[in-house]
C-alpha cells in the first residue's frame, strides 16, 4: 500500500516538471533537500535547499520550456522513515532551430515520511550541454550562467 501511494506521488512530481508547478513540487520537498545534477553547465551542480531547487527549477522552465518529461520505470524499497524511489524517464523538448531534443535519465529520490530528502539526477549530460550552447548561439545569456548552488 505504502509503495503504490510513493509511486502516484513520484509520478505527479515528474508531471508537476512537465506543467511548470513548481510551488506545489517544492511543498513535497524538504527545507534541507539536496538536489545534484550532473555536468558542468547552467543546470549542473549541486543545491542544498528548497529555495536553491526552486531558483533551479524556474530556470529549467525558462531554459526548455518545451521539455516534457516520461517514466518508463520506477521502483521502491524501504520503509516510510527510509525510502528510495528509482525513477527511469525520457525527455523531449525541442532546440531552438525546431530539431527534436531526446534525453534520458535515472533519477534516485530519497524520501522520508513522504517528503524528498534527496534528488540525484543522473541524465545524459552531453545532450543538455549540446541544448545550453544551442540556446547561447540564440543569445539566451542565461543557458551558459554559472550552475545555481548552495
């Protein structure tokens, strides 16, 4: 009972990504959270608090706005003091000139009493960086700023 109930919850979060409902993403997560995205570019790095994933999530939005997000498996062991949601998922969007933008990824969630401590994102970072410097050729300043941390 308590796997299915984490299973609707993680999936209504992928989904929140996909409406830009960051507010009500942000209220599932701890004050604490610690949230890591891997490469070196304006989405990479390393965040230790809900405010930090909210200033990173608004800038997904604003970076690809177009991207929506796919489970294609997710699984959960533990207890509700000690869970650990495995999520995989595929992404689209679309690059600036109109061409198709596919990625994929596995996130590790650890959560506690229903709230994400932990977000390890692990996706193909090549293709976000090939999708940053598309959006830097177009002008958008903010697709090569240096990753939101703390």
């Amino acid at each position: 009972m308590y796997h299915a109930l984490v299973k609707r919850l993680a999936a209504k979060n992928f989904e929140l990504i996909n409406t830009k409902g960051h507010t009500e993403l942000l209220a599932s997560c701890t004050s604490d959270i610690s949230h890591r995205f891997g490469g070196d570019h304006a989405l990479g790095g390393q965040r230790h608090s809900r405010e930090a994933l909210g200033k990173w999530l608004d800038r997904l939005g604003r970076l690809v706005p177009t991207l929506h997000l796919t489970i294609t498996d997710m699984w959960i062991k533990g207890t509700p003091w000690n869970t650990t949601v495995i999520i995989r998922w595929t992404g689209t969007a679309t690059f600036p000139d109109g061409a198709p933008y596919h990625q994929h990824g596995v996130h590790v969630v650890t959560l506690r009493w229903g709230k994400a401590t932990a977000i390890d994102a692990n996706e193909d970072s090549q293709a976000v960086v090939q999708m940053m410097t598309a959006l830097a050729a177009t002008g958008i300043t903010e697709a090569h700023a240096e990753p939101i941390l703390n």
